[in-house]
C-alpha cells in the first residue's frame, strides 16, 4: 500500500494541486489528511472539495478546523491568525461547514504500521518541537510509525533502545526514510500550505507500507498566485508575505 500523507493545507489550492500532480505522478493508493485543510489562505471551500472527493481512508481535524466551526481557541491565535479565523467562518458554506464539524479527532489508527494524529499522539492541540516533546510522544504512539503535523516543520524523531535522535529539514526535492524493525518513528512531512521552514516549496510524503518506506518531497508551486488571491480576498497581506520565506 501506498498512502499519500497531506498536513497543514491551510486553504492553498495552488500548494495542494501541485503537491497531488506530483504524488499523482508517482503513484499512490490510499490518502491520509492530518488536519488544518483550511484557516489562513483564500480557498477554504475548494481545498474542501478537493480532499472530499479524494475520499481519504484516514483524516483527523486540526486546530484551525475546530475554529471554522466554533470549538477552538480562536484566543490562542495573534491578530492576522484570528482575522483570518474570522474571515474563514463567513466563506465557509454550510455544508462544508458541517462536513468539517464531523471531522474525527486524533490520533487514529490506520493499520499495523501506521497511526495519524494532527499534533500529537497524547492531544491533537499539543506542538512537537523539541526531542522530550517527541519523547512523550513515542511512549504514547501505539504505532511503529506515527504521522503528525501542527508545527508545519518537516522533521522526523526515531526511538531505538531508549535513545532518541532527530533528522531533518532536508534541504533535498526528495528523501527517503527506511523503517527500520524495532525503531518507532515519529515524522512530520511538512506543511503543504504555509511550509515554516524557510523553505517555500509544499511538503508532502508518500509511505510505502510494502518497502517500508517513508518518501518526502518538497515541490515549488505558483506562491504569486496564491499570494495575488490571499491579498485580493482582503486576508491580512502577512499571509500573502510569509509564503515567499517559508516562514
Ligand atoms: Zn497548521
């Protein structure tokens, strides 16, 4: 089986085509969604749409889902992020809108290899950044592989014998993380919407369950266009600004 990992859409459809031509490219099987579809860009309602009729067999909600519908903390957010909370709730339609409100929370396990959540395994609104941060996490992942997403960082914590070590950003178009038996692995493949990495190319991964596999790629989009949307739609410009860093 090979499953397409999406994370942090965050209602960039330039970001998502590209991302779904490129895996399209390369085969996949199966669709894992891992939260956060919209908040933030222009195209909540065709974001939507697009991961509705992909019909994923795995999809978790994230924190900017629960505002849209009125269950997050929209007080947690900085101004552009609630301005932009704000302006998603009137574009969003009322299907959509409660299309997003049965959104399941995480984690979720999707078979014997793999488990999905949006920022942790132990709560969905948790942030993964540092390595005892990981650490909590891979003690709780039931998992050999658990996928996450939330911080938009690509990176990936392995646990062997009780000692943990980090990998990535990688800098590459394309990188390839061998599962190895008795190693529990903890990977974020990056955000496809909003990257915060200081690098503005979308992420996404493909995992080869048979290979045991996990494949991230990084792919350039059209970022002036969503960029000319999020201004035009009278989102805060920060929005639009951010895309070119990566940041
Ligand atoms: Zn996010």
């Amino acid at each position: 089986m090979r499953y397409l990992v999406i994370t942090d859409l965050h209602a960039n459809l330039e970001a998502l085509e590209t991302c779904l031509s490129d895996a399209g490219q390369r085969g996949y099987d199966q669709v894992l969604v891992l939260g956060d579809l919209i908040g933030y860009g222009a195209d909540p309602n065709a974001v939507i749409n697009r991961v509705r009729d992909m019909h994923p067999v795995g999809l978790v909600r994230g924190n900017h889902d629960k505002v849209a519908i009125g269950i997050g903390e929209a007080e947690g957010f900085n101004y552009v992020a609630r301005t932009a909370a704000a302006w998603m709730l009137e574009a969003l339609t009322p299907e959509n809108r409660m299309w997003v409100a049965e959104l399941p929370q995480g984690p979720l396990v999707i078979d014997d290899l793999i488990e999905i959540c949006h920022g942790s395994p132990i709560d969905e609104d948790t942030y993964i950044f540092t390595e005892r941060d990981a650490m909590e996490a891979l003690v709780a992942a039931v998992r050999p592989l658990c996928l996450f997403g939330h911080t938009h960082y690509p990176v990936t914590f392995c646990l062997q014998d009780g000692v943990m070590s980090g990998i990535g950003p990688s800098r590459d178009a394309e990188s390839r993380l061998h599962l190895d038996d008795g190693v529990k692995y903890l990977v974020n493949p990056g955000s496809v919407g909003q990257p915060r990495d200081g690098d503005p190319r979308a992420a996404y991964a493909i995992v080869d369950t048979e290979a045991r596999d996990v494949l991230l790629y990084r792919v350039p989009y059209p970022v002036e266009e969503t960029q000319r949307k999020v201004i035009a739609a009278g989102l805060p410009e920060a929005l639009a600004w951010r895309l070119t860093a990566g940041r």
